[in-house]
C-alpha cells in the first residue's frame, strides 16, 4: 500500500503508535539510567557520586523538557 493510499485517520494512528514507542523507549532509557546511577553512588565515593547524581539528574530533566516540548511541569 503507498502512503498516498491511506486515509488520514490511518495516518493518525501509524503517528501515534510512533510516538508512544518513542515514549515508551526514552522511559525505558531513563529508568535503566536512574538505576545505573543508584548502583554507581556507592562505587564512585559519596562526594563524586552525589555530584555525578545531580549531573545526570539536571541532564535527563533538561532531555525531558526538550523532548515533550514544555517547561517546568504546573
């Protein structure tokens, strides 16, 4: 079937289930990354490690707002 050939409710919902894959892959990804960064804390030292923590913490929050296009959460 070409592309041309669907109708736009087709096309709706092929762009949905793109999206929620996407969603569901970047929440699969920050949960194995939250979990890494718990298991390193105590492996890198408690100073290095709380510093490392707020890195990784800040960047996935910054990923997060980039990629669901919003700001801070009201």
């Amino acid at each position: 079937m070409n592309s041309d050939d669907r109708t736009p409710s087709e096309r709706i919902q092929d762009t949905a289930q793109t999206g929620m894959f996407v969603m569901m892959a970047m929440m699969a990804i920050c949960c194995i990354a939250v979990l890494a960064l718990v298991a390193l804390i105590p492996l890198l030292g408690w100073p290095v490690g709380v510093v490392t923590a707020a890195a990784v913490g800040a960047a996935m929050m910054y990923a997060h707002m980039k990629f669901m296009n919003h700001g801070a959460h009201h």
